[in-house]
C-alpha cells in the first residue's frame, strides 16, 4: 500500500516509527506492506528512487528532522504539483495521503483527491477552512479517516460516523476537546496563576509557538467545527466565536508582548475558578454542537458529569442520540500525545486498507 507522509514533525516521525516497528504485524494481520513512497515538509519533498524510500533511509530522514535539520536533499526541490504527479508515476496503485502536519494543505489534499487518492488527517486547518473543501476531502467518510482532529486517537469520528450510518439521530455533543486548556484550568484550580500554568504547558511542550491558538479556543473550535460539520451542519470558523483566555485586542501583539501581558490576566480566570468552587463547581473549557449551533467557552460543571470529572489532560466527548438518550455515549481518556495520536493515524491508514479488501 503506498503512502506519501506530508508533516514529518513530532506525529510524522512517531508515525514512521510505528510502520517500521509493525512490518511484520500488518503483513501476518492484514498480509500488506505500508511503502512510504514520499515524505514533504514545508519545504520540500523527498520521494523515493524508485519502489519505496528504504526503511534505513526513512530513519536517517527522521533523525535529521528531530535535528531540526531540513529533510536531506533529493535532487531538486519539487512543488506540491510537481511531486503529486511525479508520486503518481511511481505507484502501481492509489496512494493513502497521510497529513500530519499543522499547516494549510488544503490545495495539495484536493489535487490528491482529484487523482482518487485516500486521505488520513490529523491536520484540522484543511477541515476547518471551507465548507465546500471540507466535504470534497471528507466525502462522507469514503477514501478518508481524520480520526486524530477530535480528541486525539480516542474513537469519536468512528463512533460518530457509524450513528450518522444507521441513522441514530445525534442530539447533542458536548467535549472537553483541548488537553491543553484542561491542564490550565486544573492548575487554576489549584490556586496556581494562570501565567504560571501556561509557563508549566510549555515547558512540557503542551503549547504551540504562539500560546494564543490554544488560549484563543481557537483550537478546541476546530475540533468542535469538524463535529457540526459531520452532522451536516454547513458552518464557517468565522461564525464561531470561541471564549478566550485573554482580551480579544491582544491578538494584536507579537508572540513576545503578549507572553509577557499573561499574567494580567490571572486575576479574572482566578475568580472564576473561584466563584465555580463556592458554587461546588468545576471551571472546565467546554464545546457544545445542538440545534446547529456551536458554543465553546468556559463552563462551570458538576464535579460528578463525565466532563467534571476528566482528568486534566484527558478529553471526554458526551454523545446524546435518540438511541443514547438516557444514558448518553462516553468517550473518554487520554487527549494526545505524539506517540498515541501517531498509532491513531496509523489505525486510520489499516482502516482504509481494511475498507479497501
Ligand atoms: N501532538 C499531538 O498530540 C497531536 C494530537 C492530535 C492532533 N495533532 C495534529 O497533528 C499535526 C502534527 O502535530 P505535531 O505535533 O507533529 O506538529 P509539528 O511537530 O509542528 O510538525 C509539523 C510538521 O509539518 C511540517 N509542515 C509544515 N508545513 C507543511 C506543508 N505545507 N506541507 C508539508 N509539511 C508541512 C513541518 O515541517 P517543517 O519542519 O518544514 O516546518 C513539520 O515537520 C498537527 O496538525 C496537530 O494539530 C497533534
């Protein structure tokens, strides 16, 4: 089965590592062979000779990406169009298109869709820019998992597209969708300064360069949009209007200035955490998609709710459907990580060579 890897960062690399790692399951389980035929970055992509890029090659390739070193040089640099054709060339079959990068790919996934290319996601821009991009990529789930948008590798997207396929009506979704911002307000919790609780995310490299794409909800939006959009809900990012951490005139300064104006928002995130425990309360970031619409924003929950009681870097999503009515569906655990996320791609890809017969 031949895969191209566009984002060979943390995930990428966790990703590659698997495939190396489990060459012999998926041919005793499955009797497939994943050949990664290409890898791109931001810059370039490195394609193979010809058959495959050779395990050994795709490690060194690794090693010098976790160096922060650009990917080895190969010839010539080659566009998007450039290397999609030239992908084409080399492969007997279709190849799976795995996006583990953070960027806007959206141009490059549609031009592998136009040549009938399977698609697995963990990248949400390219799923939260247009609607009508969003459902040329998705196609209902045919040719395409981005079971790692939502929560990490926890089973949302799956859950969710088998209710969409029987047809139980799906009510309500309710997620604490950002591990990040849970390990923030747990902190608060603690009586730790929100600034401080930032500086803790990342050092634990929780955060992204610019703090303000987690603070701002914008990232838990996503993900929420990606949830409306699955039910069929034709929603643009720009109509949601997520809660965020710090007043909204501060995404106009640089990443520096704004760092350093942190903790003058402790005190407001402080009070509200504060005023939710004095009402037996807990402050969580919460996303809620009913009646069409999307909330996303602060939340004061029952310490006891599947929400209220999620650890802190855990995400739960509550699905309330016709069927789970009474009793609401629960996924809950562990909300990321490289090396999870990364298994949840890779699931994804055996999932569409499973689909594929
Ligand atoms: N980490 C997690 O726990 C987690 C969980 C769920 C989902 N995700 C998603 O998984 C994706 C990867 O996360 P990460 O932590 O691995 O990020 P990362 O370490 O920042 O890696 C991003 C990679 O994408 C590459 N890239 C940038 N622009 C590109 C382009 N136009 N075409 C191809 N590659 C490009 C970068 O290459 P350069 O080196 O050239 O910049 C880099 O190698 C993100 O979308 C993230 O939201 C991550």
């Amino acid at each position: 089965v031949p895969i191209v890897v566009l984002g060979p960062g943390a995930v990428g690399r966790a990703l590659i590592g698997q495939i190396l790692a489990q060459r012999e399951r998926h041919r005793s389980r499955l009797g497939v062979r994943l050949a990664v035929l290409a890898v791109a970055d931001s810059r370039q992509a490195v394609l193979a000779a010809e058959g495959e890029i050779e395990d050994p090659q795709l490690v060194s390739l690794c090693e010098a990406k976790a160096r922060g070193e650009p990917l080895p040089e190969n010839g010539d640099v080659l566009g998007p169009d450039d290397w999609l054709e030239a992908v084409d060339e080399l492969a007997d079959v279709a190849p799976i298109i795995v996006d583990t990068s953070a960027a806007d790919t959206t141009a490059v996934l549609l031009g592998a869709r136009a040549r009938d290319w399977r698609l697995v996601l963990a990248n949400k821009v390219p799923l939260t820019g247009r609607y009508s991009a969003f459902a040329m990529l998705t196609r209902n789930g045919r040719g395409a998992r981005w079971e790692t948008t939502v929560a990490s590798a926890l089973p949302v997207i799956a859950t969710l597209q088998t209710l969409l396929d029987v047809g139980d009506p799906v009510r309500r979704i309710e997620g604490t969708l950002s591990g990040t911002l849970g390990y923030i307000l747990s902190r608060v919790d603690a009586d730790i300064a929100a600034s401080a609780a930032v500086a803790e995310a990342d050092a634990m490299g929780y955060l992204e360069p610019d703090p303000r794409t987690d603070l701002s909800g914008l990232d838990a939006a996503r993900k929420a949009l990606i949830l409306a959009r699955m039910l069929g809900h034709p929603l643009e990012l720009a109509a949601l209007s997520p809660d965020g951490l710090y007043p909204a005139e501060w995404d106009e300064l640089s990443v520096d200035d704004f760092r350093a104006r942190l903790p003058e928002a402790d005190a407001a995130l402080a009070a509200r955490s504060v005023a939710a425990r004095e009402e037996g309360r807990v402050l969580r970031y919460r996303a809620v998609v009913e009646d069409g619409a999307v909330q996303v924003g602060l939340a004061a929950l029952d310490p006891r709710s599947p929400l209220g009681r999620a650890g802190a870097t855990d995400s739960v999503v509550v699905l309330t459907t016709e069927h789970y009515r009474a009793n609401p569906l629960v996924i809950s655990g562990r909300g990321g990580g490289p090396a999870v996320t990364a298994a949840g791609v890779l699931g994804d890809i055996l999932s569409l060579v499973r689909d594929g017969g």
